[in-house]
C-alpha cells in the first residue's frame, strides 16, 4: 500500500520535504519555544550523526532520536510504559551486528506501542506495522482487476446526466504551495469543464482505489462541491479539536495558514447531490477526503466500510537521513466527530463494475439518491 498520510504532516526537524510542510506549523498551538527546541534538536541529529563511529554507535544515536520523538509527539504517548518498553528495545538492539539489521525491530517497537499508522522510511525503505487489509476474497473480481491497472483520475459522464470523479491515492514529495497547485489545478479543470459543457443531475466521487497520499490536491480539486467552510479538523487524545482545515475561495487553509490554492472558475456545486462511494481499501487521506463530505447537504455515502487509518501523522527527522511519520492526531469530519472506520449511509458489498458503470451496484444506489426528489 506504500506509504500513507492522514493528512498533511508537519515537520518538526527538518527543512520541507518529502510529504511535509514548512516548520512554522509543527507542533500545534505549542508556541515558539517549542519551534527553537526543534530547531537545535534538529541540528543535535546531525552533529550526532557525524559522531557515530561503530555499528553500536549508529544504533543508539539512532533509536535514542526515535524514542524522543515519540515520548515527545506520539498520540498515545501517555498511554504507554517508556521506561518498560525502552529498556526491553535496547536490550534487543544488542543482538544486532549491524545498523541496517537492527532497523528490523522498529516494527517490534510500533507493535509494543500500537503505532499502527506510524512509518520510518528513507527513499524506498519502509519500517512500518503490516496493514490489517482485507482477504482477496473479500474484493470483487472487477474491483481486482481495475485495481491491477493502477487506475489514475477519471472524470466523464455516465449516461449524459451524471459526473463521475474517479478520485484515486495522489501521494508526490514537495509539498510546497506551488507544487500542491500545479498538481490540484489540472484536476479541478477537468471538473469544472465538464461542469460548464453538461447540464448534471449529480455528481459521483468515487474512492474506492484511494489509498492515501496527500489529501491537500483531492480536496482542492473537489472545492466546487465542498464549498467555502470547514472540512475536516485535528482532535487530540481526548477527542477535543485542535485544529481546522477549511476551503476558501480556493484556498486550502490550515487554520489561518494558507497552505494552498486552486483558480476556481464558475459557480459552486455545494448543494448538489454528490454520491461519495468508498471501498475497503479507502484509507487515511482517502477517508479524509470522505470525511470531508460528511455533515455535508445533499449527500450520501455508498460502498464499503473504509480501511480504518483516521489518524493524522507528522513527519519527523531521524539520524541517516531517515524520516518518521509520526501518528500526532485524530481525524475528525467538519463538526468535530471521529470515525474509526467510516461507515456508508447504503451498504454494497463486491458491487463493482468498472466495464460498465450503469452496471455498479453502487452507482444504481446513486443514481436512485438522483433522481428522488429534494
């Protein structure tokens, strides 16, 4: 499934790149002390880095940043027994011969903390819990074999009165505003194109391939139907909101930060019927891009029950030019409410069929929402 994001991360140790945001946003609501200490920590991995002579060396430089960042930032943080849990990690780290061997047990670290959503990576690399994802027999043969072909966005009208948005994972490494909008843009064009040549009767956002990635492009896309307002937010451990991500005048704001922007052309589509399907494999940023829809007018959720990574990750520095994503938050819809698992208004089960759309079980089911009366 590669490597997900629930969100945009934020970076607390280093300068933006792969799947982060600039370092004014890190730790949220924590002040500019907490920004200068990320700042010299930051500097602290590299300088110990550098020092780090024997294999032994590597390890504790290492996995001494690694327990830092999540004593410091992990969700479950306090739920967890450090001084147990550290001692038995260093004890195990003893056993290695080498650095690149002893980064085996930091999926026996995620596992003693339940870090289900966490992730070390560095280029293709990735030290991650394996996902809990469902039994082939679980999907549709139709589903598998579209699956198979890596679908890519897909916008076109299905029988002259629908849209259809096929809205998959979109996951790329600068995240800088310009970037995001050079990637969001296209996307909404298409969109709004068809928009101004049809005269629609719905609209259909199909997620069931989406897997994740940066959600920042799918929701700007998807500005027309979202509208100007609140679309999903940040909660802590107790479920209390921290945090705001709202649309305006296509504009991707992250509280009062603006993080980026498509040009948005014509009139909004906020109160259209919009049909969001989801699948079993819709996860982190594709369940936040349902999310999004939730509290929404005039829609309604079909599919599947959704992979369940509502969680919000951070991403951190680690020595060797490895990164961490680092699970800082709970999802939550535009009202505040968290979701384990999204599950549609109107359960379908292996209703796919992507050869002939009017065919999806799924698609009747939205179709049917069309055509009732307001």
């Amino acid at each position: 499934m590669g490597h997900r994001f629930g969100g945009r991360p934020f970076n607390i140790l280093s300068e933006s790149h792969e799947l982060n945001i600039d370092i004014e946003m890190i730790l949220r609501n924590k002040g500019k002390s907490i920004l200068i200490l990320f700042s010299i920590l930051g500097m602290s991995v590299h300088l110990n880095a550098q020092k780090a002579k024997t294999s032994q060396d590597s390890i504790n430089v290492f996995y001494n940043q690694l327990f830092f960042n999540l004593k410091k930032a992990y969700l479950l943080r306090k739920s967890v027994d450090w001084k147990s849990v550290e001692s038995d990690t260093k004890e195990n780290l003893k056993k290695y011969n080498s650095f690149k061997n002893s980064l085996d047990e930091i999926k026996v670290l995620f596992g003693k903390i339940d870090a289900t959503h966490c992730t070390v990576f560095k280029g293709n690399k990735r030290y991650s819990l394996a996902a809990n994802i469902p039994l082939g027999d679980q999907f549709s043969e139709q589903w598998k074999r579209k699956n198979s072909t890596k679908p890519g966005f897909e916008v076109k009208v299905i029988d002259g009165k629908y849209g259809y948005i096929l809205m998959p994972k979109i996951a790329y490494i600068d995240q800088t505003p310009e970037n995001t909008h050079k990637i969001a843009q296209p996307l909404y064009d298409q969109i709004t194109e068809l928009k101004a040549k049809n005269k629609l009767e719905g609209w259909i956002v199909d997620l069931r391939f989406n897997t994740g990635g940066n959600s920042e492009p799918m929701l700007l896309a998807l500005y027309d139907f979202l509208g100007n307002n609140v679309v999903w937010g940040s909660l802590d451990v107790n479920k209390k909101p921290t945090d705001k991500m709202k649309l305006s005048n296509g504009t991707y704001i992250y509280n009062s930060k603006k993080l980026s922007y498509i040009n948005p052309k014509g009139e909004l589509l906020d109160n259209a019927k919009v049909s969001v399907i989801t699948g079993l494999m819709t996860a982190s940023s594709g369940e936040i891009t349902a999310l999004a829809f939730r509290g929404r007018p005039n829609t309604l959720l079909i599919g599947e029950t959704t992979l369940g990574y509502t969680t919000g990750n951070m991403q951190v520095k680690l020595p060797f030019d490895f990164d961490m994503a680092l699970t800082s938050s709970y999802n939550s819809d535009r009202n505040g409410i968290y979701y384990e698992r999204i599950v549609p208004d109107i359960s379908v089960s292996k209703g796919d069929n992507f050869d002939d759309l009017l065919l999806d079980k799924n698609i009747q089911k939205a179709i049917k929402f069309f055509q009732k009366p307001n």
